[in-house]
C-alpha cells in the first residue's frame, strides 16, 4: 500500500510531495538489492524512478518523494489534504520494479 505525502505545505511546482510506503508492502513487494522503483502514474507518459537503494528508506524512512509525483497529485485535485488521512493509492505491480499507481 502506498499513500500520498505531504510536508504540510502546497508548492505549485510540486516539491514537497511524493508516497509514503507501507512497511508491509516494502517486504513484500521491493527488493533490497534494487537500486529504484519506478512508479506510473496513471495518465502520464513517462514513469517516475525513485530511489530505494539507502539505508534510511529500509530502516525507518518510508517517504519517497518527487516533484513529479507532486504535480500529479496537483493535477488530479490532491493539493491539499489531511496529513493524518492522506489519500490512498492503487499499486498494481507490473515486472520487476515498475509499478502502475492510480487514484
């Protein structure tokens, strides 16, 4: 399970934002030995790679942020929302490390 994050602040340009990843689907679904993730965005082109190859992320950090997944968020009308109740993403997992992530 994956949710959308947010460091409290609304950035127009989409910094500040990114997923928080659920520690039950970073065991069963990601590997340690992978360098990133890449993530799909519904609607968009291109997939967003993030970077899971640090200590912090496997041990107690589970926030993975991006501009990119800011602007998705933005455009998809999740500027803002409660940081206790952040919106739930739909993860598919396609081949290896990519993932589809919708709404």
């Amino acid at each position: 399970m994956m949710q959308a994050w947010n460091n409290g602040r609304f950035i127009a340009n989409g910094s500040g934002y990114g997923v928080t990843v659920s520690g039950q689907f970073r065991d069963e679904y990601l590997d340690v030995n992978w360098a990133s993730i890449f993530l799909h965005l519904d609607g968009e082109d291109e997939p967003v790679e993030l970077a899971i190859n640090n200590s912090v992320f496997w041990s107690k950090g589970r926030e993975l942020r991006s501009g990119k997944i800011g602007k998705w968020l933005i455009k998809n009308g999740l500027a803002t929302f409660d940081l206790e109740n952040p919106p739930e993403l739909v993860v598919t997992p396609m081949e290896g490390n990519h993932f589809k992530i919708s709404l």
